[in-house]
C-alpha cells in the first residue's frame, strides 16, 4: 500500500475545498474579540482603582515593627511585658485595625491582608520559655506569647495569630535535641516564623567576616536540622549590623532576605524605593515615657493614627501595590508589574 504525502500547503488547500471559504478566519470577528477582551481587563482595572480609592490604600506606606522580648509576671527591664500588658499592646493594635503578618511575609512583599487594614509585625527576641512553653499535650501555656496571641484571635476573629521568633541557642529554654525540635516544629506548623538572632547573641559590630558568619551560620544550621525550615530573616543582636552589611544577609550557611535592627522609626514598605533589606528599623513596645515619648510604640501607633496618609493600608489584593498616584517616584521598579496607582 502506498502512502500519499502532503505538503502543509497541500493540506491547507485540500482542507479549504472540502470545508469551504467559511472556515478562514473571520477578521472582524477577531478584532472584536480582543477589543472585547481589552475592555474586559480596561474595567476590571478601574473597579480595583476604584475599590483602592474607597478604602484610600498606601502600599507604599510605613509599617510598624515591633520588637517584644519576655512575656513574664514581674517586668525585670523595659524590654519586658507583662501579660496583661501583652494584651493591652494587642487590644490596640486590633482597635487600631491592624493585622499581624510575619517579617518574612514583609521582606518578600506577600502582605495578604484585607482591604483597609493595616500590616504589623510583631517579633520576638531571644527563644524565652516566657515565648513559648508547651504543655504535656503540646498546647502553649496560657500567659505565653504564643498563649496570648492564640487567645486574642479567638476573641478577634481577623486577627492573624502569626509572629516572627528570632532564636538563639536557648531555644525556648530546652536543651534536649528532641523538645527543641518540638518547640520549633510547633510554630513552624502554627504559621509562625522562625527567624535567625545568632548562635551566642554577640554583638557583630567589629567582629571579622569569619566569626560573622559563624554566629550566623551555626544556628541556621540547628534550626534547618530540627525543623527543616532554612530562616528567611535576622534581627541582630542590640540591633548592630556587621562590617559589611551584606555578612548579615548572606554566607556559606544562610541566605536571608531581611536584616532587622532594633532602631526607632516604623519601617519603609517593602514595595517603596526607601527599603532597605539589610537595616530594616523596629520599634520598642513602650507606653509614652522617657525617650519612649517619641520613639517607642505607643508614641509611633498615635502618629500613625494621626497621619494615616504615612501608613500602609491594604487594598485587599495581594496581586497589586496599589497607591495615589501622587506617590509613583517611590515605586521600586521590581514590583512596576504589579502597580495600581488610583
């Protein structure tokens, strides 16, 4: 049997012969098409303009910060909460309308969050017990930091109980390889983060690239080891960066995308030409005394509540970094894609 070979013009031609001239395409029907489509996507932009516009979204704005450490009865240092402090800091901030998101979730710009409301990020020092302590039936303790914030999304439904725990060696307190592994396990699959805060908690002003990294590396290694998590951010010890700021963003054991000082003003967004990954600034929870007047998070949340022009505010979408048009010279050209100037 022999086979018959066609040309691909053959093809074509024999296939309009025995169809007939109605299946070439239709020109103006095609036109139409993607006009129609044009308007489509032409529309559905306007309304998220219009949506944004409703609510007066900045995604350019400033986010506070904050930096916790113990959660314990008996304040010892203004670093300090006690729980029913925690839980006034937490009233406020859901009466303020925000919502707590993690330092990662920040630094990668994935702030999902609804329309209207505001990101916080709320971080917590050092691995304390007063943190994290799990009972026999692996619940946190009531007065803890993870406690309390599981009980305040409980009585605030929209409240996210999410948190970024920058861990030393202490780990929570445990020294037993299996119960460090729990702690970390825990809030690796309670949405928190764990985040990298140095081996030994030295200061690495000064100190050369080697011990830097050593610091560093060493507990990004036992954290990746027991819970399999490789830490997306840092927050240095008293808030000193390195020599050479990116030491503290990238060595041969770790790869952050985010450094975290201990510094005094709410932090720059990170869709906004004013980040800056390896110093973004924090803010002490302190009620207005002192310095804390000024620079501490009672004193930044009323500024911000009285200039909420200067705060991040969500549009709902997290596919957009919607803002007033007024505010387009500080888009960082990275997220151009994703612009939604109203």
């Amino acid at each position: 049997m022999r086979l018959r070979v066609w040309s691909g013009l053959g093809v074509v031609a024999a296939t309009a012969i025995l169809t007939g001239c109605n299946s070439q395409p239709d020109t103006a029907k095609v036109a139409d098409t993607k006009a129609d489509a044009a308007a489509k996507i032409k529309a559905i932009r306007a309304a998220k303009e219009k949506a944004a516009a409703q609510v007066k979204a900045n995604e350019l704005g400033q986010i506070p910060v904050l930096m916790f450490h113990r959660i314990v009865d008996k304040p010892a240092t203004t670093d300090d909460r006690s729980p029913q402090q925690f839980r006034a800091d937490l009233e406020r901030l859901v009466k303020d309308g925000y919502v707590p998101i993690t330092a990662a979730e920040m630094v990668t710009g994935k702030i999902d969050i609804p329309a209207g409301k505001h990101p916080v990020v709320l971080t917590f020092d050092d691995s304390s017990p007063s943190q994290l302590t799990l009972n026999q039936m692996g619940v946190p303790e009531k007065n803890t930091a993870v406690g309390i914030l599981k009980e305040m999304a409980a009585r605030h439904p929209g409240f996210r109980p999410v948190a970024t725990f920058y861990v030393t060696r202490d780990m929570f307190g445990k020294a037993v390889r299996e119960e460090q592994a729990q702690a970390l396990t825990w809030l690796k699959e309670n949405g928190f983060e764990i985040g990298n805060h140095t081996r030994d908690h030295l200061n690495l002003r000064g100190r050369p690239q080697k011990e830097v990294e050593e610091q560093i590396g060493t507990i990004a290694q036992q954290i990746t080891a027991l819970s399999a998590i490789k830490p997306t951010t840092i927050a240095l010890p008293y808030g000193n960066q390195p020599s050479k700021k990116v030491w503290a963003l990238r060595g041969k054991h770790y790869n952050h995308q985010g450094a975290f000082l201990a510094g005094y003003t709410p932090a720059p967004s990170p869709f906004s030409k004013t980040f800056e990954p390896a110093g973004i600034p924090r803010i002490k929870v302190m009620e207005k005394k002192g310095d804390c007047a000024q620079f501490c998070s009672y004193a930044w949340l009323d500024w911000l509540k009285s200039n909420p022009d200067m705060r991040y505010t969500s549009d709902g979408d997290v596919r957009t970094v919607a803002y007033p048009k007024f505010q387009a010279p500080y888009l960082r050209k990275f997220f151009a894609a994703w612009s939604l100037p109203y």
